[in-house]
C-alpha cells in the first residue's frame, strides 16, 4: 500500500445514501463529526470496511479522500475500484488476476491484469530489448519497468496489487534468452509497424525472417518459466 492512513471526509446530504455512510462511518474508532462535516481514518489494513463506506458515499457530491493528510481527485484514489469488485464477483479471486488461465497464452506474471503485459507468444514487452551476435536475447529489463509501472499506477491503492512484488519478479526475470539452446523459449518477429533492430532467420524455404524478439513456445514452457522466477524470490 502507497499509504500510512487514509482520511474520508464528506458533509451533509438529503440522499438517502447518507444515513447509510453516516451509520458505517460511526463503527469507526476515528470517526469525527464538527460543523456538518464527518470524518473517518482508515489504515491498509481496514480496506473492506473503507470500501464499504465508499460504496454509500459513490453517488454523493460533497466528499472528500486525503492520503497521508494531502487531499486527491477521488477517482484518482480510488480508480481501481470496478477492477476490484470484478475480482470478488469472480470464482477465483486470484485467478482472477493472474488472467484466465484456460486462454493460452495469456498468463500473466506479474499478479496483476492491469499490467496488461502477459508471459505470451505476441507480448511486445518480450521484444524490449536487443541480440547478441550469437542470437541470445538481452532484455531491457529498465524499459520493462517503466512500462509496467506506467500500466499499473492508476490502480496502485488496490489493497491486492503489490508492485513492490511484481519489482521482484522483474528482478528475477531471466536476463536473457537464447532460443538456440533453451528448448522453452522461440524466436519472434516484429511486432505492429514499431521500427525495430533483430536477426534474420532461414524459415527453410528460401526466405528469411525478421526476429525481433523472443516467445515461450508452449504453455508448458510458460510454467516451467514462471517457476523458475518463484524459486528466485
């Protein structure tokens, strides 16, 4: 959690809403009333009963959330939201975001879906990076972050994303690929019209391809991949 406490303020309503959020707001040990204003804290760990206060105060106007005492948009904070409630609404919550395993390939390593960056056969970030002369695949693991941390900061005050963690399996990433000689990985080619610098392949027909990147070759590699990323951490 990016956070120590977070602070929930609101005021007033004819909704009938409010009874509601004033109500739960009371259960709270730190909850605050003065001048028609209403105030509830809130640590990392007391995420449910936040969201169950959030959840009566959605259509209300005059609210307000501070994280750490500094006031923020409130869809800021709590964007994550519709992808959380998905996720409880699921069979299996943390299936849910690992991606759906029955769709080969869209594993997702990183225990988020928002990454929206999966261990599969056309994954652009699996061609962030560049080859050696011997065809072994260097990954940009920088670049990597970046984009992961891009993809992932709207949603990082969800309680279940961890980004210190999915750092962590970046780190244990391999550093590279050699599809030459490591049976679960295969060479790639270009991916969309991005300009970028591979090797060139015989296909055995005369004609030569573009690799711009490396892919597992099966949903078995995969596994056995990702295994060797948990067994680093």
């Amino acid at each position: 959690m990016p956070y120590r406490i977070i602070t929930i303020e609101f005021k007033y309503s004819i909704s009938p809403q409010f009874r509601f959020a004033l109500e739960e707001a009371k259960k709270q040990i730190s909850f605050q009333a003065k001048d028609g204003r209403y105030s509830v804290t809130y640590k990392p760990r007391d995420y449910e009963a936040l969201h169950r206060l959030i959840t009566y105060l959605t259509t209300l106007r005059n609210k307000s959330v501070y994280v750490d005492g500094q006031i923020f948009p409130w869809q800021e904070i709590f964007h994550y939201l519709n992808c959380y409630r998905l996720r409880e609404k699921s069979y299996d919550k943390k299936q849910y975001c690992m991606g759906d395993s029955r769709q080969f390939p869209a594993f997702n390593p990183w225990r988020c879906i928002q990454a929206m960056m999966p261990l599969s056969k056309y994954a652009e970030w699996l061609h962030y990076g560049k080859f050696d002369l011997d065809g072994t695949f260097i990954f940009n693991k920088d670049q990597i972050k970046h984009y992961l941390l891009a993809n992932t900061h709207a949603f990082r005050f969800c309680p279940i994303l961890n980004q210190d963690t999915m750092l962590k399996i970046l780190e244990a990433f391999p550093e590279t690929a050699n599809p030459r000689i490591d049976p679960d990985w295969q060479f790639s080619g270009s991916i969309g019209s991005r300009l970028a610098v591979g090797i060139s392949l015989s296909t055995g027909q005369g004609k030569e391809s573009q690799c711009t990147g490396v892919a597992p070759t099966s949903y078995g590699a995969i596994k056995r991949i990702y295994q060797k990323i948990l067994d680093k951490l």
